[in-house]
C-alpha cells in the first residue's frame, strides 16, 4: 500500500509519496485557508493571476514553452472547498528522468520552476500586472456564469447556498460575481502577500525521487515563515434543524431539478464515518442503489437520480431532474427510501455490493497520482491520520446496526425545486 512520509520545512509540510508505480513525478502545492465571504473571489482569481507569468518567463506563452521543453510537463490551477476551508492548489505532472535516457535534472527544475510561480510574480512593487489581473478577472467572470448556465449545477449551488444561508460553506469555490469590479491589481497583490504568510502550506511529491534531494531543493526555492494552524470555529457545530426548508424557483427551463439537502452529522474521522459512506452507496451512491432503483427505474420519475457526501462539512445531498409535475410523487419517494433506511430495509447483498464498489473506486482514486494526493490531504483538512488500508477495512468491517444507526442521524434540512415558469408547482 502506498504510504507518505511527513516532514516539516519551515512554515511548509512536505509529504513524500515514494512509489515506483508511475512514470511520472506528481507534485501538488496545496494552500489552505478559512472560506471567508470578503476574500472568497480574491481568493478565486489569485491562482490564475500566479500561473500567467513570473519574472523569468514574463507571458503565458514563455512560460508555457518552458514547460514544453521540460518534456512536456504540465501545470494547472484548482479551487476546492472541503467543508468550510477554500484549498487552492498548483499541480505538476513531469516525466521522470530515472527513466529517460536524457538525465535532465526534470523534477528539480519544476520544483524551481513551481517556486518562480508562487514567489516570482510580475509585479511593480506593490502590485501585480493590470492587463494580467483584468484577463483573468474576464475569465473568472466566465467560469462563474456558467455554474448558472448549467441548470444541474446551478440547483445544487442553490441548495447550499438555501441550506448554508449564515455558514461560510455558502459561499461558491469561484466567488461572486458582483465582487470582481472592485478587485484591482493592488488590492489583489495585498492578499498574496497575506495568502502567503498566513495559508497552511502542504507540498505532495508522488513518485521515485530521492527524498533528501527533494528536501534540501524545496527548503531552497520555497520560504514559509512558521505560522499558526487556523482553526474554524463553525465546522463541527450542528444545526438544530426545527423544520424542513422548502424553496420553489421558477425559471423559463424543460425539466425540474429536485434537490433535497440533509445534515448528516457525522464527519470525514468520525468512528461512524465508514459506516455514513456505506449507508449513501446503498441509499443513493451507485447505480445499485434504492434512489436509483425506486426513483428512476422502478417509478420512472426521474432522469436521474443520486446522491452525494460532503465529508468535512457533514451533508448529504440528493440530486435528480424530473418534470415538473412529478414533484409531490417524487419527493414522497426520495423519503421513503430514508425511511428505509432508518428502519434497517437493507439486504445483505446491498451492503455486499456497495462495501465492494466503495473499495473498487478508493483502489481506482490510488491508481492516479492526484487521487494519491487528495486521498491523503483529507487527513490535513480533518487533522486526523488514517491510512488507506486502515480505511479499506474499516469499510469491510462496517455492520449494519451501524449502517441504520448512521441513518438515524440523518436529517433533512432542505428541499429545492427548480421549475418552469408556467408548472403548477
């Protein structure tokens, strides 16, 4: 089984993944703060601002053409939210100079490389380039609309951000839209500077390096003052839930999307967390599962049907597109499948099956070297330490008294429906 070894350079952890399983060398530099409504967009533009241009390779195209000529390495920017922390990350995929027969010193010059692009920006002084920050600032625009263009994405945004209206968690992983005017190429190059000295840095390396090369290497190309671990203050509190919250939004759209949002508190390092992760592949995670069964194929009121876990926040959301007169008959079913499972209606050949495929897709996720590097981040984001094969069995052992008793902690919060403008309801 693959395992990480931990260590501390200054303000930075570096987690070594030392596998001879891929070809590659994988890094990940993950940045992780509070989800916080008046950086949330900031937040959202700055990785992109980063990865344009550094001083060495002043446009997108010098720098792109560097890492052509390191045999074709890439780098990409991402945006997560894992319960109510904003993690930006910079990922690099380089080919492994073990097996080439050019001996090119590949991963060392990333790691400079990837350096350049967090500590090197173009900037005059005191603030990043204007033309640089207004692109992406179009960009990010854009990225934004089209979680509303997308009416399956734009209704489980809806429903977090009902469900969540006073949490942090409401907030998109892309910010908002009407903050983007008043961001400039200062106030932009501020919030590096604070994103910098304040941000839990954890840097993963997957694949065959020599560690303490890689060490000495990241201690000279990334300096991170210490810095205090930032702890939510709201993550772990539940929510007295009094009644459910219904929300009905009529837009000019064909086919409703129904979704409901419930609370499940339980979270990722909970001892009754592989039992929750158990309980949503029978009751929605898979084609196998009740919400599939009974609300697509048996009753044919959707055309789709599923749900999902929010690990660190504690939600559970079900997703399904329906017409817009089915809405009474289908959230009556959805609920009757949460009866079922409350009251124990699980077969042994449901739990069977889902504890197989749960194990097939965590196997599948460390067969890439990202799904490595997310697998072993949600310790961070948790401060808990589980290892894979520990999890494995966990999901083995799980039993169903535990499944039901994991049910019955289940509540639901909020029932979305986005309709027609004509429909009835």
């Amino acid at each position: 089984m693959i395992n990480e070894t931990i260590h501390k350079i200054d303000g930075l952890t570096f987690h070594a993944v030392k596998t001879e399983k891929y070809k590659t060398n994988t890094i990940s530099l993950k940045f992780k703060a509070p989800l916080q409504e008046e950086v949330v967009t900031k937040r959202a533009l700055l990785p992109y601002v980063l990865q344009s241009e550094t001083v060495k390779y002043p446009s997108t195209t010098l720098l792109r053409r560097y890492l052509d000529d390191l045999y074709g390495s890439t780098l990409h920017v991402d945006l997560s939210k894992k319960g109510e922390y904003h993690i930006i990350s910079f990922n690099m995929e380089i080919a492994n100079e073990l097996y080439l027969s050019d001996r090119t010193p590949l991963l060392m010059k990333a790691i400079e490389l990837l350096g350049e692009i967090i500590f090197s920006p173009v900037t005059d002084g005191d603030a990043f380039n204007t033309e640089t920050v207004n692109k992406e600032k179009r960009s990010l625009k854009q990225r934004i609309q089209a979680v509303y263009d997308d009416k399956m994405r734009y209704s489980n945004l809806r429903l977090v951000q009902e469900m969540c209206k006073n949490e942090p968690y409401h907030l998109h992983v892309n910010g908002r839209i009407e903050d983007l005017d008043e961001i400039s190429a200062s106030s932009l190059f501020q919030y590096y500077q604070k994103v910098l000295k304040e941000d839990e840095v954890d840097l993963y390396l997957v694949g065959n390096f020599d560690t303490e090369e890689v060490i000495k290497n990241v201690g000279n190309y990334f300096t991170f003052n210490e810095r205090e671990k930032q702890e939510l203050t709201s993550q772990n509190q539940s929510k007295e839930i009094t009644s459910e919250n219904e929300v009905i939004e009529r837009q000019d759209v064909k086919q409703g999307k129904l979704n409901l949002g419930y609370r499940t508190n339980t979270r990722y390092g909970d001892p009754d967390y592989n039992a929750l992760q158990v309980f949503n592949g029978i009751f929605g995670g898979f084609s196998h599962s009740k919400l599939f069964l009974n609300v697509r194929e048996k009753n044919s009121l959707a055309y789709y049907a599923a749900s999902r876990v929010e690990s660190h926040k504690g939600l559970l959301m079900v997703m399904s597109g329906i017409e817009f007169e089915n809405y009474e008959k289908a959230v009556t079913i959805i609920k009757e499948q949460m009866e079922a499972m409350k009251n124990g209606e699980i077969t042994d050949a449901e739990i069977d099956q889902t504890k197989a495929v749960i194990r097939n897709q965590l196997l599948e996720t460390v067969d890439t070297p990202r799904g490595v590097v997310e697998i072993f981040y949600h310790n961070v984001v948790s401060a808990k330490a589980q290892k894979l094969d520990t999890w494995i069995e966990g999901i083995e052992a799980v039993t169903k008294d535990e499944i039901v008793q994991v049910a019955q902690k289940v509540e639901l919060d909020t029932i979305y429906f986005l309709t027609g403008l004509e429909a009835s309801k």
